[in-house]
C-alpha cells in the first residue's frame, strides 16, 4: 500500500491482517474469505482490493508461512 491512497476499507482488511499475524504468527490464506475480512464486503479482500493487489496480498501471507516454518 505504500505510495498509495487507500479507502477505508482497504485499511481496515490490513488492520485485520496485521492482528491476525500479531496474534498468530502466520495466517491461513483461506482466513481472507472469512469474517471478518467478508464483513467489510462480502467478496472478502477481492471486493476491496485490484486482483493484482490480492495475489501479492497471498504472495507475502504465503512467504511469510513459508518463513516460520
């Protein structure tokens, strides 16, 4: 998101994103289609964010798992 303009519901679906992390450690993709993410639209992360930006979204969740263990 760096260098640029989010909405509100892009910073509240990164907000989770990093609570998630913090408590966890990792996140499980399939968490993205669940609440709280399809409270913020129905559609999850897909309903807030470009396509590109969801498959970098996965890309670092999937980095990140890959990294712990």
């Amino acid at each position: 998101m760096t260098g640029t303009t989010a909405s509100p519901n892009q910073i509240e679906c990164v907000d989770y994103i990093i609570q998630e992390l913090t408590q966890n450690g990792v996140m499980e993709i399939d968490r993205l289609n669940q609440t709280p993410f399809i409270d913020i639209n129905p559609l999850g992360p897909e309903g807030v964010f470009p396509s590109a930006k969801v498959d970098r979204l996965v890309e670092a969740l999937s980095e990140i798992r890959s990294r712990a263990a």
